[in-house]
C-alpha cells in the first residue's frame, strides 16, 4: 500500500530506529533510490542492511541536497556536534522530524536555521514490527503539509497520535515510549512466578510469552472495547482469575505500582530535557 511519503529523504542516524522507519517507507512504496542515511559510526551489519535496500550511505552531510523531510534519528547528545553541517541541508519547505528524547522543539531551532519547519515525535521500539506507536508535536510555523508529511512518516511503522502541548511528551514518553520495558517485565515476571509454582521454567515462558502476545492481539481487534471491559470479560466471579485479581486490584497492587512507575520515568524525562 503506498502513501504519500515525501519526494526526498535525509535520514540522519541509521541505528534501529532509524532502520525500523526506513523499513516502514520502504515496506509502503518508497523509491529506495529518494533516500539517503547520514551516519558516520553505522556498524558493518548497519551497512550490509542498507546496502541490501540499495540505500545512499554517507558518513557526512557535504555534497548532499536538501530534502523534503530531514529526519533526525541519532543520539540526543550528539546534536549539538551534528547541527552545524545540516544547516545547509534544511531548505525554507524542509520538514526536520526530530525523534531525538529529551531535545524540544527549542532546542532544535536554536540550532538550525531560522524559520526551520519542526516536528518532534516520541515513537516507540514495537515500530521495528510496524506496531508501533508515535505521538507528535508540531512547531512554529508548520503547516498542514508537513503535518501530513510528519503522520505519513511515522504512520508508516503504526500508529499516531498529535499533540497540542509539548509539555505532554515527557508523560508519552514515560507510557508509550518506555512503555514496552514494562510489559517485558510483566513477562518476565510471570514466567518466574509460573516456575516458582512448580511449572518448568522454560514452558512457563512459553506460556507468559504467549499470553501477552494473544491478549496483545485481543486488545488491537477489539480496538472498540476499553480495556476494563475485556478484564471483566474473563473474569468468572469467585473463579481463579478473580482470585487473581484481587492481589493485583488491592491498595498496594499493580496501580499504585505503575503509577509510581511512569511518574519516574516522566520525571527522568523532564531531568534529561534540562
């Protein structure tokens, strides 16, 4: 299926977020040929894969033309090192997508020219399966073109959501964006509760791994059902599952837990943001 994707793309820093995008472009009708990656330090793997898809590779901007979207997917602390030779890769209808954490909107256009066209976005890891999820912010001056140019970017890797308030993105980044660890977690932690209770633990994994992965499932096909709804949809009164559920639904269960949690992580957010 193809979308309209932009005409000429910069992809600045090719690590897996950066491939995961490109995957995505590529996986929806992208010219291989409109693309070109911008990064010094990609690892031999990083470079056969790219080489595979018959991408441009670059180890600097010099020589390259400015594009309709300039995406900037590499590591937050080295923008400040980066930004003066992609000055000259920014035109006045250049769309900069930042995925970079902790890096506003202000930061970016301290550091690039004036009048830069900025979109920043907090995608996450389940991008690399095209299910991810990406909330996005646009800056001074951006129009519905590169609003446009921004969702079918990162729409192609799953879904997005925009923002009115950059001030949101720290708690996005603490749900969605760090969102992923915890439901590792959960199953690494029902694996090892599922052994101690007498199952071998490698069929314990088994099972927890699949669990998640089917309620997942279930959660994305009954996208009209809220998430209580189906809970209480396999909860049998006074059954196991409700056993279960008690522990979880007390006072110092897995509320209060995960509220603690994603106040932590917003609150490591807004520290790195400075």
């Amino acid at each position: 299926m193809s979308v309209n994707l932009p005409s000429s793309i910069v992809l600045v820093g090719a690590g897996k977020m950066g491939q995961a995008m490109l995957a995505g472009w590529l996986g929806h009708g992208l010219d291989p040929a409109s693309v070109t990656a911008i990064d010094p330090l990609l690892d031999e793997q990083g470079r056969a894969l790219l080489a595979g898809k018959h991408i441009r590779l670059e180890a600097t901007p010099e020589g390259v033309a400015p594009p309709e979207a300039l995406i900037l997917a590499v590591k937050p602390q080295t923008l400040e090192g980066a930004a003066p030779g992609l000055r000259p890769l920014i035109g006045p209808r250049t769309l900069v997508l930042s995925i970079l954490a902790g890096k506003r909107i202000s930061d970016l256009a301290h550091r690039l020219p004036q009048g830069a066209l900025i979109v920043r976005a907090m995608p996450n890891t389940p991008a690399a399966v095209g299910r991810g999820i990406s909330a996005l912010v646009a800056g001074r001056g951006v129009t519905e073109r590169e609003r446009a140019l921004a969702g079918a970017l990162l729409g192609c890797v799953g879904k997005v959501e925009w923002l009115e308030d950059e001030g949101l993105i720290d708690a996005v980044t603490a749900v969605s964006g760090s969102g992923p660890a915890y439901v590792f977690l959960l199953v690494e932690g029902m694996a090892a509760a599922g052994a101690r209770a007498g199952l071998p633990a490698d069929l314990s994994l088994r099972l927890a791994r699949a669990t998640v992965e089917g309620a997942g499932e279930l959660l994305f096909r009954e996208a009209g059902t809220d998430a209580a709804t189906l809970r209480r949809n396999v909860t049998s009164p006074g059954g196991t599952t409700a056993a279960a559920l008690e522990a979880l639904m007390a006072d110092d269960g897995l509320a209060p837990l995960m509220e603690r949690a994603v106040e932590a992580a917003a609150r490591r957010a807004r520290e790195l943001a400075g």
